[in-house]
C-alpha cells in the first residue's frame, strides 16, 4: 500500500512538474496569462517555469515573415494615369504584448492592417509621380519613402516593418494600348524625319558632287585648251622657222603630203587642170615647171 501511494504521489509530482515547464527557442517569444491576463513576456530561448494549472502560455513567431499582395493593386499617378502594382512586406512582431493587446494575436488582422497602411501610403506616393517616376526613375525612393512611413504607423502596434518591395509596374491593357500607339506613332515620325534629313543630305551631296565634276571637267577642258594652243604655236614656230630656212624645201615637203593624202585611194578622182599648181612638183623636182 505504502510503495503504491509512492508511485502515486511521484507520478503526480512528475505529472505537475510537466505542467510547470515551457521552451521558448530563438523563433520564439512567450507570452505568460495567468487568469487571462498577461503577467509576464518570454523573449529569450531557454526553459522556464509556470504556476500549473493557473498560468497558461501562447507563443508568437518573431521570425521575419512575407506578406505578399493577392493580386496588383491600381493606382492613379499624377498624370492621372492608371498603373498596377504588384508588392510584398517584409515584416516581424518587435514588441509581443503591444501586438497581443492590438489584433488579439492574429497575424491575419495584423496582415491586413498592414496592407491598408502600405496601400494608403503608395496612392500618396504614387499621386505625386509620373509613370516615369514610378517605373523606374524614383523607385527606390518611392520603396523606401513607403517602409519608412508604414513601419512608423506599424509599431503603435508591435510590427516593425523591415522593408517593402514593388516587384512589377504594369499599365492596364487599355492604357497600354494607347502607350503602345504613342509609341508606334513616335517612333515612325520619328524615323520619317530620318529619312527626309538623309534624302535632303544625298541631294546636297550629289549636287557638291555634280558640281564638282563640271568645275573638274571644265578646268581639264580649259587646261588641254591651253597645252593645245601651246602646241601648235610650237608647232606653227618650227614651221616657220623651216620655212624661213628652206622655203623650197618646205614647199617641196607640204606638197608631197598633199599627194600622199590625196592619193590614198585608189579610187579617188581629182579633176584638175594638167598645169595647175598643184602638180608642181610632178612636172618639174625642181618646182618651177623646167
């Protein structure tokens, strides 16, 4: 009876002693109730202690987590143009009884809570942008403008917010149609005002070089004009130099290249008087008749 009442009361002392300690690890922070209110916070991993049966213990994830958006959300810029943006939080209970006291423990209200302060946030920031900001000239600024901001509204709660992330700008299909169009439109004035400025260039440089051609050819023609006219003055000099110094002979010389031009051919005619000058030299060598 006395080793039964021993089992007994070890079984109980062990039951209770089971009932009396808790873990926390490094992922973790505790929250200590005792009669449903909280009476201590565990933030550190270890083993720790608890009245049984009176204190109870609820454990929080401290561990960064992702609240990532459910579809784009459509914002107006400042050129009031639509865009959708697709985002995602990065986020962490700092401060365990503050977010026990806000949203009852639920990560989900927390969640939601901070997507309406991230949403509120962007359609402020995005209303004072062009498309270009938001697309890629200010977006670190915008990403950054929104953490700071959303993380001040989060921690009247226990969040801290570590960062927010635009993945995607994207303008609705019928916005983009019409920037598409723009575009196409832009692109083909501009490419029209290509052709015509290199269409206008070929003709002045065709022209330059027509008109150089005609400065060349001109210069080529008045130059073999020149060494031309050069050359039968020469010429006409030499010859009357020899003529000078034999005008018989010369005679004698230009009517033997008479005949043998006139004569080429045995079938040309020449109807000339026997005694004509011309056949000096054939009726005397001497070229005076004799």
């Amino acid at each position: 009876m006395k080793l039964a009442n021993t089992l007994i009361a070890v079984v109980a002392g062990l039951f209770l002693l089971s009932l009396s300690i808790f873990t926390v690890d490094q992922r973790q922070a505790a929250l200590v109730f005792q009669l449903g209110e909280v009476v201590d916070i565990k933030k550190d991993p270890g083993l720790y202690f608890k009245l049984p049966l009176v204190q109870n213990i609820r454990y929080f994830d401290t561990r960064i987590l992702t609240m990532d958006a459910v579809e784009p959300e459509r914002f107006i810029t400042s050129e009031k143009k639509n865009v959708l943006v697709d985002y995602f939080v990065k986020w962490r209970i700092f401060d365990v009884r503050t977010f026990y006291v806000s949203f009852a423990g639920d990560e989900r209200r927390a969640a939601n809570r901070l997507a309406q302060t991230v949403n509120d946030g962007m359609r402020a920031e995005f209303g004072k942008r062009t498309v270009h900001d938001v697309v890629s000239g200010e977006r670190d600024a915008i990403m950054e403008s929104l953490r700071a901001s959303a993380d001040l509204d989060a921690r009247r709660f226990g969040v801290q917010v570590m960062d927010v992330r635009i993945k995607r700008v994207d303008l609705p299909t019928e916005v983009s149609e019409s920037v598409y169009r723009r575009m196409e439109a832009e692109r083909k004035r501009v490419a029209n005002e290509l052709r015509s400025t290199g269409a206008a260039e070929a003709e002045k440089i065709r022209a330059d070089a027509d008109r150089q051609r005609e400065v060349i050819i001109a210069e080529a023609y008045r130059d073999a004009q020149k060494i031309k006219g050069e050359g039968d003055a020469r010429a006409a000099a030499i010859y009357g130099a020899a003529h000078g110094k034999n005008p018989e002979f010369y005679a004698f010389y230009r009517s033997m290249e008479a005949y043998k031009s006139s004569f080429r051919s045995k079938q040309d005619v020449m109807i000339l008087q026997p005694n004509a000058d011309f056949f000096r030299y054939m009726n005397s060598p001497r070229g005076g008749g004799k």
